[in-house]
C-alpha cells in the first residue's frame, strides 16, 4: 500500500500534462478552413511571380 499516493501523484502529473498539451490546438472548422484558403492564395500568387519570371527571363534576349 506505500505505492498508492505515488500512482494518485503520477495520475494527477498525466492528467496536468495532457490538459497543457491540449490547450493550444484547439481551433474549430472555419478556422481551419480559411488558414488553408490563405495558404492557397499565398501560394498562387508565389506561383504567379515565378511563372512571370520564367517568361521574363525566356523572353530576353541572349547576349
């Protein structure tokens, strides 16, 4: 019975843990979305700069 308080205080040191680790990361589906939405404009338009550069540089003229 000496090992009864140890496992109630490993019980209590999980549980803290898991509430910590649970706290940040909650978002809910809209939010989701949109931060998915705005990664997708972001990168059309990373994607439009590089093909206006690969036109840009196609078109030059070779010295």
């Amino acid at each position: 019975m000496t090992r009864g308080n140890q496992r109630e205080l490993a019980r209590e040191k999980a549980r803290k843990k898991a509430e910590k680790q649970g706290k940040g990361k909650t978002t809910d589906g809209r939010a989701l979305i949109k931060k998915k939405e705005d990664d997708a404009n972001i990168m059309r338009e990373k994607q439009k700069k590089a093909a206006e550069k690969l036109a840009a540089a196609a078109s030059a003229p070779k010295a």
